[in-house]
C-alpha cells in the first residue's frame, strides 16, 4: 500500500461520511478523492476505473451545484425518491454502458477484468447521477457496487482499497437508513425542495 493509495482513501472516507450526513461539502472533499484514485488505478491497470474517475469528477461539480440548489434550514440537502421509469432507465444505460465499455476494454486494452470492471463502472455512474440528484436509491445501487469492488481490488493486491471499499458498505447501509428517515419526516412535513416528497419523474 502506497502513500498515494492512503491517502486516496482518506478522502474517500471523508466524502462518502459528508454524504451520508447530507453535507454540500461532500463534493468538493470526493472531487480530491477522485483525482488521487485516478493515479493509483492507472498504476494497477484497472482503466475502466480509472476513467471513471475523471467522469466522478464531472458529477462532483454538478452534484455541489444540485445540491446547494435544495438545502433546508439546517444546511443540509433534502432527499428525493426515484420514480419506476428512473428505476428502469439507470438499470438500462447501467447495462448497455456496461457491454459497450466492456468490449473496448477486453478488446483494445490489457485491462485485468474488463468486463466485471466496466460492468462496476457503469453501475457506479448510475448509483453517482441517483446521489447527485438526491434520490434515496441511491444508496441501495452503492451496497450492490462496493460489494462486488471489495472482492475485485483483493483480488488485484489493493488490499487498503478493498478494506476501505468494506467499510464503504456499512457507510452505504447507515446512508439508506438515515435518508430514508428523513424521506418519512419529509413526507409528515410535506416540504422538499420542489413541493412534497414525490418521485422527480420531470427529469
């Protein structure tokens, strides 16, 4: 384990705690995050990863702005639930990304697992555009990701990752409970930041 992968997981701890507590500063706090992490997975040739780095970098500053736009009076973010055709449509693009970028990978590149790291990928984007749009669901796509991560990067000796990733898991567990509280004292007040607490299908 390297300094760079320490300190990776450092920032990575500290933004997945700044979400589950619904803090704004999630975002910036991930976007370092993401940048040391592009680094350590390029050195372990797990380029699917490492792309998804720079595109967690673009939904970190779309989800900073998302989520100053919906702040209560305490500064924290309400949270949202995801309609059924929001459902089938990350489902859907998680897929259809996961055999395009899966077939780049295991044909143009000597990526170590290429279509299970393309397939993470994927969903991974999914599970980050449901956070940013603050959709409670969220959570349930990141338990399914990490576990899946935890065995992968044991497998490639990136063993400070996997534990992080493990721990990443229980964060995940706490971020569902905690929102999906605040979803139930949403819907007693009915204030959210568009109106009552219904599914977004307007995007």
């Amino acid at each position: 384990m390297s300094p760079l992968e320490i300190a990776a997981v450092v920032a990575s701890v500290a933004g997945v705690w700044l979400t589950v507590r619904r803090h704004p500063l999630c975002w910036p706090v991930s976007l370092l995050s993401v940048i040391l992490y592009a680094r350590v997975f390029f050195e372990a040739k797990l380029y699917s990863d490492m792309l998804l780095q720079g595109v967690f970098g673009a939904f970190a500053l779309y989800g900073w702005w998302q989520w100053r736009r919906g702040l209560g009076d305490d500064g924290r973010v309400r949270v949202l639930r995801l309609s059924r055709f929001g459902l089938v449509a990350g489902l859907a693009a998680g897929a259809a990304g996961s055999a395009a970028l899966g077939l780049v990978m295991a044909t143009r590149t000597d990526a170590a697992v290429p279509w299970l790291d393309a397939s993470l990928t994927c969903f991974s984007l999914v599970a980050q555009y449901w956070a940013a749009r603050k959709y409670i669901e969220s959570w349930w796509m990141w338990i399914a990701v990490d576990i899946v991560y935890t065995g992968l990067f044991l497998s490639r000796d990136l063993t400070l990752t996997a534990i992080l990733y493990a721990a990443f898991i229980g964060l995940a567990v706490q971020g569902l409970r905690d929102w999906r509280t605040v979803g139930r004292r949403q819907d007693q007040s009915g204030e959210t930041p568009d109106g009552p607490l219904h599914s977004d299908a307007r995007r």
